[in-house]
C-alpha cells in the first residue's frame, strides 16, 4: 500500500476529533504511519504489547509514554523520536491539551538486528 504523494500536515482533525491513524505506507516487512493525537491517552491500565519493533518520532507536539519496567513518564517534544522493542510493554499517558500531537510511527520486524 502506498498513499499517493501528500503532505504530512495536511487533513490534520479538529482539536475535538478523536485519534487519527492513518497508514502511509506498508510492505511485509514494515508499515509507516502518521498519529494524530488531540489530547489522547491510552486507556488507564491497557499496555501495547506489539509484535513488530516500532521506532516513533514526535513530529509536532508533546506527549508522555510509559514502559511498564519504568517507574516514570518519559516526556517527547517535537523532533524526540525513541525505539521500542518487540513485547516491550508502553502506554501513552498524555498527549498534548494545547496542540495537535503528530507522530511519525515505523513498525517493522527486528529478527537479527541488535
């Protein structure tokens, strides 16, 4: 799948919208995808318990996420990006109140990387 040429700026939600995922493009071996956030959380108590590494960037915004092996939230402004391992267990505890939160999202399969 590959979503035609755009801007990733472009069709942004009102700031009452709920979430917005959308797929930018993806092969077997990855998917990418732009997240809008406009003040969301994971639900209190929900974990992602993905099977495929993520790498995420915070294109504009601010958001806290939580490893479930951490006693504290990590805070990303715009341009922090982080990895996540496979099964490595995290939440998003905040999103941005203020401003759209948009991220950039990479999933893809780890096996030999280290």
């Amino acid at each position: 799948m590959i979503v035609p040429e755009s801007n990733i700026f472009a069709g942004l939600p009102n700031r009452s919208a709920a979430e917005q995922y959308a797929t930018l493009l993806e092969s077997p071996a990855f998917k990418l995808a732009r997240i809008v956030s406009t003040g969301q959380a994971t639900p209190e108590g929900e974990w992602y318990d993905q099977d495929r590494a993520e790498w995420v960037v915070v294109l504009k915004g601010r958001a806290g996420l939580r490893f479930e092996d951490e006693t504290e939230d990590r805070t990303l402004n715009t341009g922090d990006f982080l990895a996540i391992a496979p099964h490595r267990r995290h939440r998003v505890t905040w999103t941005s109140k203020d401003e759209t939160t948009i991220w950039l999202a990479l999933y893809f399969d780890s096996e030999g990387q280290d």
